[in-house]
C-alpha cells in the first residue's frame, strides 16, 4: 500500500510540474489565432520598420524598444490593421517590464491598465492601436 501511495504521489507531482511550468505560455495560441483571422504573422526584431512605428504610436522609450528586442517578437498584420506582440520568457518578467519605481516605490500602474485593457495575456504583451487585433489577442 504503501508503494501505491508513494507512485501516486509521484505521479500526481510530475502532472502539477508539467502544469504548472508549461501553463504561462500563450504565444503560440496567440499566433495561431491571428493566423486563423486572416493575419500575416512573422517573427522580427524591434529594428523592423513597421513594428517600430507600431512602438513609436504607442508611445515607447528607446531604452524600451532596446529591452523589448532580447524577447520574440511577433509582427502580425492584415490590410491596414497591426498588431506587435512581445513574448516574455515569463509572466514575471513581463510585470517587471512594465513596473518602474516612483519616488523609492515600485509602481505597477503601467502593468495593471494595460491587464485592465485586455494588453496582457499570460507572458504576452501586445501593442496596438486596433481593438479588432486587440479582440483576437484577448480571445487567444
């Protein structure tokens, strides 16, 4: 008896790591959704013209843009519509990225409105100024 409960517990273990390491990673369900609304969806780097200018109209420091390029970076487009999406090695980083400190205290204000806005999506991040690309991230 005492084996079964010790594979068991094993077992059960193994299924909440497996769980837990692998849940936080939405970009390829991201991706796959924006291909199946008709997006064109490319890997680039922030030096890429068009997502710079998707940056640049949502009002992105270089210093940001610079730290966004060390993560996979996700250009998706259709027609007129754009859509940038940054993947986060973690849903930590991502809160990190997007808290800055004000007057010796972390603020997470950034990190709270864009979650509010439908922005985040587990270790994503998206930049747009389409709410139809902002409807299909958030459906992802």
């Amino acid at each position: 008896m005492k084996k079964f409960i010790a594979a068991l517990s094993t077992a059960l273990l193994v299924v909440i790591l497996a769980l837990t390491l692998s849940a936080c990673d939405k970009s390829g369900a991201i991706e796959n959704k924006f291909k199946d609304n008709g997006y064109n969806v490319k890997i680039v780097n922030a030096d890429n013209s068009l997502a710079k200018a998707v940056f640049d109209l949502c009002g992105l420091s270089n210093d940001q843009i610079e730290e966004i390029n060390s993560y996979e970076i996700l250009y998706c487009s259709k027609n007129l519509s754009a859509a940038v999406v940054v993947k986060f090695p973690s849903s930590g980083k991502l809160k990190d990225f997007l808290t800055v400190e004000k007057d010796g205290k972390k603020d997470d204000s950034a990190y709270t409105a864009k979650k509010d806005k439908g922005d985040i999506n587990g270790n994503c991040l998206l930049y747009t100024m389409n709410e139809g690309a902002r409807d299909i991230f958030k459906k992802a």
